[in-house]
C-alpha cells in the first residue's frame, strides 16, 4: 500500500492525525490556509512526541524520523499526489464544500477523500465532487493519539473499496474502527453522546441534580470513563451545540432539541475547558 497522506487543516484534529501517521510511517503533508496555524499544528506534534519520549513510550530517534515525514504547506496543490486526504477543517458544509470541489480536481482518480466530520452526513460532502464512489467519512477522536476509535462511515454511493481502503489507513495508524452503514447525521458515536448530554443537561437545568452527581451517575452505574457534562466540557460545549443542532436540524427528532440552557452559556462564552468555565470551573 502507497503511503502518503494529505490532512487538511492543522488544528487539533488535523495535527493529532498528522501527528499518528507520521509515527505509524506515513509521509505527511498537513496543509492549512496561514503559516501560524501550521506552526501551532507542529508544534503541538512536537510537544506530544517529547511527551511520549519522556513517558518512554517512544523512542527519541523515531520522534525524530516520524517528525521529518511532515511537511507543511498553505498550498491545495501539494495534496495532488497524495493516496488518502483526511479532511478536518471547521464544521462548516460549505468550508467543506469548497475543498471537496478542488481536491476533486487536484487527486488522482483512485485517491480516497475523507472526512473527519462528526456530525455533517457524507453524503452531502460528496455531492459536490464527480466521485461520490471514493468519499468515505473518518471520524478520528480526541485527542486523536491517545484515542484508540476511528469511525468509518458510509456516504450513499461510497463504494467497498473505498471503506476497506479507509479502514486499512485507520488500523495502519493503530486505530480500531467501527462501520457506519448508513449516512445518519451524527453517525454512532456523535449521536450517543449528544443524545446523553442533552439529557443531562436537561436535567441540571431544570435542577433535578447537581452537574457532579449527573456525572457520578453515569461513571458508577454505567461504567463510563467520563461523565456526559465532564465530556461537554472537555469537547466544548459550543462545539457539542453545533452538533446537535445538526442532527436535529437533520433528523427532526426533539432527543436532539439542546435546552436553553447550552444556548446561554455559549453566548456568555462559558464553552468549557478552554475558556475555564462550563458546567464545571476549570
């Protein structure tokens, strides 16, 4: 199997699939629209490889080779010779759109086109290319290098072929993936989790429990790592409310209806971990 990868936006979904390939021997171009956000993708590389070093679960050599596969670029073209392009840009249909529609014409015909949407059907992202056969959705999680889950899924027309080709590029990277059938929005994973937490959400909301005791519930009953208002946080609640929304918008079923109360604390900014004030204070 060739082996060279474009990913497409160097945020932190992007840089930690980089980050995963070029360890597992991929050649890498990681391509963003500004020379700070490719800077800010490789350094985090960097950072998470000295990490790993330091941990001893890699080692300083092969931080260095995996390193040297990635190159860096503000330019689409780049992309033209690479075997699978991961796209992770912003959850935007039309951001996603616009990229679809070049790397369309830039590719080679036999070059799979991923997605590493969460909640946007495949689909509809593949509707604007002349191969809707070789467009498969990717759904890496975070923080992709320590995340063992790849969703594949299945857009209308993507073809066998194309889903086992994503599939052996997502186990290459040490990855175990799970088969999307049909092009839902919000796929499995995405819509379980939004379906919790706009749950419990509800439920602290209208003052049922506390934000701790919700989660409680959900780590000693159900045995989850993670409680549903804890993960909102560290995912981001803004970022959690525009997937539902999605599905919502989608599927027109009221499970996915986020209460007033996500909507507010976006406004307000309180989004979580990285503004240090969500359903928890961080």
């Amino acid at each position: 199997m060739a082996r060279k990868l474009a990913v497409i936006g160097a945020g932190l979904m992007g840089s930690g699939i980089a980050q995963v390939s070029a360890q597992a021997g991929w050649d890498v171009v990681l391509r963003d629209v500004t020379d700070e956000a490719l800077t800010r993708g490789t350094d985090g590389i960097k950072a998470s490889y000295d990490k790993f070093v330091a941990k001893g679960k890699l080692e300083a050599k092969d931080a260095e080779a995996a390193l040297g596969r990635i190159t860096t670029t503000t330019d689409l073209d780049a992309c033209a010779d690479a075997d699978v392009v991961v796209e992770a840009v912003f959850e935007k249909l039309e951001v996603k759109h616009e990229i679809f529609r070049t790397l369309d014409k830039l590719v080679r015909e036999d070059t799979v086109l991923a997605s590493n949407t969460s909640a946007i059907p495949i689909t509809k992202i593949a509707a604007v290319t002349e191969r809707p056969e070789r467009v498969v959705g990717t759904h890496f999680f975070s923080p992709v290098p320590m995340m063992q889950l790849c969703e594949l899924v299945r857009g209308y027309k993507t073809s066998d072929e194309t889903l086992a080709r994503a599939r052996e590029f997502a186990e290459s990277v040490g990855k175990t993936c799970i088969v999307v059938n049909r092009d839902v929005a919000g796929f499995v994973t995405t819509r379980l989790i939004s379906a919790l937490v706009v749950e419990a959400a509800k439920l602290y909301e209208s003052g049922v429990a506390s934000a701790e005791d919700i989660d409680l519930a959900c780590k000693l009953g159900f045995g989850h790592a993670m409680g549903p208002l804890a993960t909102a946080d560290l995912t981001g609640v803004d970022i959690l409310l525009h997937a539902t929304d999605n599905i919502y918008t989608e599927s027109q079923d009221e499970k996915f209806a986020a209460p007033e109360l996500m909507r507010r604390m976006v406004d307000a900014g309180d989004i979580g971990r990285k503004s240090g004030q969500g359903f928890y204070e961080h």
